[in-house]
C-alpha cells in the first residue's frame, strides 16, 4: 500500500489532490459523477459576506487547450453557503476548504471572522487574485504591499489556517510569494487564472461581456508549473500549486515542482471524474518507480 | 447524469450546415423531452462539451439534430457512422409535460429550436385526449426560407400534431414569424412550447403575457460544466432564484426550460 498522504498546515490529508476553486461548485454539483470522500479535500466555489450577482453573460468561452471565465464570482453569501452547501459537505468525510472573496478589506475581515468560527471548515484561501470583479480581487494580489496587508487583516481574525490565492498576473512571483508569508500567511496557492481577452472577429464584438477573462485549462499548464516552482523556493510556507491539470503525470510534475497538494481546475469540466482518476494513477505511477511516499517527491526539483 | 461513450448509428446532412445524428447510449434511457447532452469533441485541443438538445430518445438510442455554428460543432458533424463520441447527460430540467393537461398546445419552433420540441410532440401526440393529456397539439414551424427544407416537419406530423410551415422570406408556408403565422391561421391555445432564436422567444414572451396563457421556453448559452457548478451559463430572472438567491438562474439546470415569465430576456 503506497502512502499518497500528505501533511499540508499541520493537519493531515489522505492524498494531495482538490478542487480548484469554482471549478467545482461546492461539490453537490458533482457529487453524481464523484466519491467525494475520496478526494484529498474540497475547495468550494468563493463566498462573500453577502451575495453576489456576477458579470452578464456570455461569461465563459473555449479557447485552445484550455477556457475563459469572467463569472465574477456570483454566490449566495454566507449565511446561504453555511446553511446549505456547508451543511451537504459536513455529512462527507472530506476536509473543506472555503475560497473567501470581498470587494474591500473589511468585506473579506467579515466573512474570515463569520466563516472561521465553523468547525466544519479545516482551511479559509482568500481570493486576492480573481481578474473578474472591479473591486477587490486582484487589486489585492497584484501590489506585493497590498497583499502583505490584507494578509496581515485577515490572519489577525482567523481562527483557521489561511491560504492566500496568488494571481499570475504579477512580474515577480516569488516577490508576491513572500509578502504573503511576510504578512503571516499559512499556506499559499497559485495560479489564479490569466486575464485574458478573445474577440469576435465577424461580429466586431468581445466574446465575453465583461471584455476580459481569465484563461486556464492546459494551455497554461507550464507557465503554472515555473510559478509554483518559483513561489514555492522562495517560501518557506506550503503550496497548493494548480493550473491545466489535466493527468496524474502533471500533478506530479506539480508537486515536484514544490507544491505540497495540487488542485483540479477546468478539466473537471472536461471530465467529471477526473480527480479520483488522478488519485488512482498517481498511485499507479508510485508502484511503477517504487516511490513509497509521495510526501517524498514534494519540491525534489529545488 | 453520466459521461460515458456513444456510437453513431446513423448521420444525415437535413439541409445545409444542419446535421442528424442518431447515437447509440445508456444515456438514452434516462432521458426526457427537453433535456440536453454535452457532446465533447475529439479533438484534445477542444476540451468543453457542446450542449445539444435531445431531439428524441428511444430505448438506447439518442437522436440530436443541431446547425453548425463554430469549430467544434463543425468538428461533430464530420464523425462518421460507427466512429465513437463522448457525451454527458442527460442535462437539465426538461418540459413541464404536466402543464398540457387538457389544454390546447401550441408548439412553436424557430428554425434550429425545432429539435427541442420534437420529443415533447411525439410524447403529447401520444397522451393527446387521454386523461391527463393534452385536448389538441399543433404546431408551428418557422424556417428562413426553403433551402431550409422544412426539416422535422415530417417528425412533428407523425408524432400527431397539426403543422403549420411559415418562412421569413414566404418561400414556403406562410410569409412571416411563426407568431404571426399562428395569428393568421387563428390559432387558438391555452399553453405554449417554444424554442427557437432570441428574438423569437422575446415575442413569444410578450405574446403569451398578452394573452395572459403560460409560455415555456427553452434558452441556450454558453456552456463550460453543464452541471451548475461553474455558474456560467445564467438567465436574468425576474424573482430571487432559489439556489442562487440573486436574479440569476443556471441555464443548465434550473433551465434550459423556464416559465417566460420567471425570466427577463
């Protein structure tokens, strides 16, 4: 039996592979095509303070290899998200971790303060990086000051672990990386997705109504892995590192590159099921090169 | 709900760039008029499900019947009989079959949207006059003029319903929308199906609201999980939807089917 376990803030996980945020609703949506108990933990769509209406549509387009989105995080708020989506998950035997989102500091303080103080919720990441919404979002993930604030805001009323989501959209990563630790972060991840622009050449028109989107999907696959491989050498903090994982080999490759779980983002729309075989095949893959311990392979490229 | 393999039985071109393709899956089974699937292309690079109406399901067998409009329904098109195809489903909520109970239905399908309401015609024409079907089905058909070659017409007359052909140029049927074409035949109905391009189902909508008789429609979007998780594919709403508590419902599940006047178009 190959030990897939990982140990990520001090708790343990029974394999390194989650959601990334979004791409999974909070798991009901899924759950026909999933066993969700199988999966190393759910990371649940982003949850303000309040609900949110999100961008018109059309919000999503195919792009090669890959997609763009500019949902701009529509959600029911918390007090919905707590009674129902949190409530389905606390009867799975799986570790959640709830994606936060604001439009200013204080909105992110508010729903850190109001989320923590559930015991279902192992982990909080803080969304600093959507490219999606006016106001909050990226502004906070992109200037290395603002991030070490909100950071520093948000650990002071958390009663949980806190990742912060780090964008793409940035020159210096490994800079972005340390002012996350630096303003008490307890874990980061990374990438958010790539803003991003496709245009309608017949119609003369944007393809998504908000103008920009964020690509992911296969086609940024490599860029992700550089990022957490940068990120992750200049930090001491552990990484959840996604972007195009598509297979087992690339969660590896993930994790060899430094992060300590790795998270499934658009190719659960591709295919459903697709974390529980990555689960599987990584095994597959450990039994092949005799790697007892996948913990092993964490950062073995540094 | 599942994503499994289906073979192509058959392929027919029904008139330009519009395509008839049967599949064999145990997907079919499961499946009710108005629902659709996602049909994944084979090329990797093309990575989201194409969401296509059920345009009828028997035993194991799928029938979908969609117009080419970018590169990977153009890719679809192009697989030949006995080829494998990925697809996930059945999707959504499908017609509120129950809504035609003794009533007077009107179909009313806009080129492309005819698909959509063939199952439900096949599955009224068969309730017609029974308890719990609907008094009388008829349906009206409007294509963009005759090239079009009134594809589906043929299926909706077998399945028991009367047709009426209207076209937009007037080269077939009767010259006008298919609003104007059931005004001129005096069509009388007490509930309306309707699917078909947006600014038909706008007039449908108002018509229906007019007329003070519900109207159901089925819309389209842009699509990425089909499932309702990523929130991509929503309708404004005129109250706070349910699951989402804004004015917004997933088109995919909630949908693609909705009571014209829960929505805002």
């Amino acid at each position: 039996m190959k030990d897939l376990s990982v140990s990520f803030c001090r708790m343990k996980f029974k394999n390194p592979v989650t959601c990334a945020s979004g791409t999974f609703g909070s798991g009901i949506e899924y759950s026909e095509f999933v066993d969700l108990d199988g999966l190393g933990a759910i990371t649940t769509k982003g949850v303000s303070v309040d609900a949110w209406e999100g961008n018109p549509t059309p919000r999503v387009a195919e792009t090669p290899s890959g997609m763009m989105n500019a949902i701009g995080l529509q959600n029911p708020g918390a007090d919905v998200f707590i009674k129902r989506d949190l409530a389905f998950l606390k009867k799975h035997d799986v570790p959640v971790i709830v994606n936060v989102c604001g439009h200013s500091t204080e909105e992110y303080v508010k729903a850190v303060k109001l989320l923590s103080e559930r015991e279902e919720i192992a982990l909080l990441e803080i969304n600093v990086s959507c490219p999606n919404v006016k106001e909050g979002g990226i502004a906070f993930g992109t200037d290395p000051k603002s991030l070490f604030e909100i950071t520093k805001a948000v650990k002071k009323v958390s009663k949980k672990p806190v990742i912060m989501k780090l964008s793409p959209n940035v020159t210096d990563i490994a800079l972005m990386a340390r002012s996350a630790e630096e303003g008490g972060a307890d874990a980061i991840s990374l990438i958010n997705t790539f803003t991003a622009m496709k245009i309608d050449i017949y119609k003369k028109s944007f393809v998504l109504a908000n103008r920009t989107g964020g690509l992911s999907g296969p086609a940024i696959h490599p860029i992700a892995v550089r990022m957490v491989y940068e990120a992750s050498k200049a930090v001491s903090i552990p990484v959840i590192g996604m972007g195009g994982i598509a297979c087992a080999a690339d969660a590896i490759e993930m994790m060899m590159a430094g992060a300590v779980m790795v998270a499934v983002g658009m190719m659960n729309f591709h295919e459903p099921s697709l974390m529980t075989d990555i689960i599987k095949d990584i095994e597959a893959w450990m039994d092949e090169t005799g790697t007892e311990k996948i913990s092993d392979i964490i950062g073995c490229m540094h | 709900m599942k994503k499994c393999r289906a073979r192509i039985v058959s392929k027919k071109e029904l008139c330009e760039g519009i395509f008839d393709i049967r599949l064999r899956t145990e997907i079919a089974k499961d499946a009710k008029a108005g629902q659709f699937v996602l049909v994944f292309p084979n090329d990797p690079s093309r990575l989201l499900g194409r969401p296509l109406c059920i345009c009828e399901a028997d035993g194991d067998e799928l029938r979908i019947v969609f117009r080419i409009s970018g590169l990977g329904t153009k890719e679809i098109s192009g697989i030949s009989e006995d080829e494998e195809i990925m697809i996930e489903g059945p999707l959504g909520n499908g017609w509120n079959i129950k809504a035609a109970a003794g009533k007077e239905v009107l179909l009313l399908c806009g080129g492309i949207g005819a698909p959509a309401l063939l199952q439900l015609a096949k599955k009224l024409g068969s309730q017609k006059g029974k308890e719990g079907g609907p008094k009388n089905v008829k349906a009206v058909l409007g294509y963009r003029n005759a090239p079009m070659n009134t594809f589906l017409a043929g299926d909706f007359e077998n399945a028991g319903a009367e047709v009426v052909i209207a076209s937009d140029d007037g080269s077939v049927g009767i010259k006008g929308n298919v609003i104007e074409a059931a005004g001129e035949k005096d069509i009388d109905c007490d509930v309306i199906f309707a699917c078909g391009p947006m600014p038909m189902l706008k007039a449908v909508k108002s018509f229906a609201d007019r007329k003070g008789i519900p109207a159901y429609i089925s819309l389209e979007e842009r699509m990425a999980c089909g499932v309702g998780a990523c929130l991509g594919c929503v309708v404004k709403t005129a109250a706070k939807d349910a699951h989402s508590h804004v004015n917004n419902a997933r088109i995919c599940t909630e949908g693609p089917v909705f009571e014209a006047s829960e929505v805002i178009l």
